[in-house]
C-alpha cells in the first residue's frame, strides 16, 4: 500500500495546487469585458515586432430575387517600425482578376489597382488603405490600423459592445464581441457607388490565447438588399518575414 501512495501523494498535491488557478483564471476570462479585451488586443498588434497574414473575404449578397456571393483572398506582411504590404485580390466574374497593393518602406508609399493601371504615389498608407476599404470589405483598413494605428487609424472601429457567448474558429478557441462600426444609418462608398446602411451587426472572434483576430462577420442592410461578409484570417506575430513578401512586387502594366 505504501508505494501506491507515494505515488499518489504528488498527483493529489498537483491536483490542489493547480485547479484553484486554473478556475481562477477561468473565471477572470468569464467575466472579461469586452472593451478589455479589445484593449489587450489593441495591445498585442502595437507591440508586435512582425506581423503577417493570409485570408480571404467571402461576400454574399442577399436579393428578392436570390443570393450572389464572392470570395477575395488578401494577404498581409509587416515589419516594424514601417515595411508593410497589403494584397487584396478581387476574381471578378469569370474575367480576369483584379489585384490590389499598398506598399511602404520608410516614407515613400505605392499603391496598384488593375483598374488604374500603374505605380502610384499613394499619399500616406492611411490614403492607401483607404482606397480599398468598401471592395476589400473592410479587410484593408481593420489588421493594418492595429498595427500601425498612429499612421491608418484605430481598429477594429466596434461601438455598443457586447460579450456573446465563446465560440472555436477552425479548432481554436476564440472570445465573440458583437457590435456595430459606426452608428446607423450612415453611408458607404462603393467604388463609384455611395450607398446608405441602415443596419449592421459586427461579430469579432478573437483567438483567447493570443489575442489575435481570427475572424470578422459582417451584417449590413442596405435600401434593397442585404449583405453577409465573412473574413477569416491565418495571423502570425513576431515572427521571420521574407524579403520577398515585403517587395512591393506591381504587375506589369498592360
């Protein structure tokens, strides 16, 4: 009897020990605010020393008469203090692909876009990013203005927060604050277009070890049709990036 409860005894203290702090910490992730998590969130992004990406945004549009929808890959790569490069890449409709980047390393910034073919002197990154907001479903603007949010603005932009219940995102546990971007109605630039959204609902899921987004779902109601917006990101933090996939890298012109 004696050496099976020797060898019990250790797991048994193990067991004491180290339950209280996982309830513990259980609990102070339960009753976590959801401005508190956007707030170390925020944290994680600015102090990181690299950044990268690779994602998509599935779009479907919601009519009378049926559903339509898109998926548009993006991809981001980030070296603090200011090497960046964003990629969003729009299929078309059975047409050739449309690609757009934004590129900066130091003080000069580039942009492409296949429908004004050519480099451009893109301004600042925030006028960049800009470009590309309404196509890229918001996927331009959210990632870049955590990480540089001195230089594109703040993000993700979520009012009247809310806390719902945690869900798993590809097997990765993850908190789900709901809200909205801005107050509604409020309108949207399209393209050429400026719609009006009388509704939306926003749902972040953020992963609860690393504090990085792993995905947005995106609700808006327009005048006469709906919107459904899904991106998901594969996100990556302080780690080795590439020369390549910092190279601005434009299409030839045509």
């Amino acid at each position: 009897m004696l050496p099976t409860l020797r060898k019990l005894l250790p797991l048994t203290f193990a067991l004491c020990v180290t339950t209280p702090a996982t309830v513990a910490l259980a609990q102070d992730e339960a009753t976590l605010a959801p401005e508190t998590i956007l707030l170390k969130m925020a944290r994680v992004y600015r102090n990181c020393r690299s950044y990268r990406d690779s994602g998509e945004v599935r779009t479907t549009l919601l009519t009378d008469g049926g559903r339509a929808g898109s998926d548009r890959p993006f991809s981001t790569a980030f070296v603090r203090p200011d090497r960046f490069r964003f990629q969003f890449t729009d299929p078309g409709l059975g047409e050739r692909s449309s690609a757009y980047i934004v590129w900066t390393d130091g003080g000069e910034v580039r942009s492409w876009w296949d429908a004004k073919p050519g480099i451009r002197n893109a301004g600042t990154l925030q006028e960049g990013l800009g470009v590309a907001a309404g196509i890229s479903g918001g996927s331009s603007n959210r990632v870049p203005a955590l990480l540089l949010p001195g230089s594109v603005g703040e993000g993700p932009a979520v009012i009247a927060t809310e806390r719902i219940q945690d869900g798993s995102d590809r097997g990765v546990p993850c908190f789900r604050i709901k809200g909205k971007g801005q107050r509604t109605p409020y309108t949207l630039k399209m393209g050429a277009q400026t719609l009006t959204v009388q509704d939306e609902s926003i749902t972040l899921w953020i992963d609860r070890a690393t504090l990085l987004l792993r995905k947005v779902e995106d609700r808006k109601t327009f005048d006469s049709y709906s919107s459904e917006s899904i991106t998901t990101y594969t996100p990556e933090i302080d780690v080795e990036i590439p020369p390549e996939q910092l190279a601005f890298n434009a299409p030839q012109a045509p």
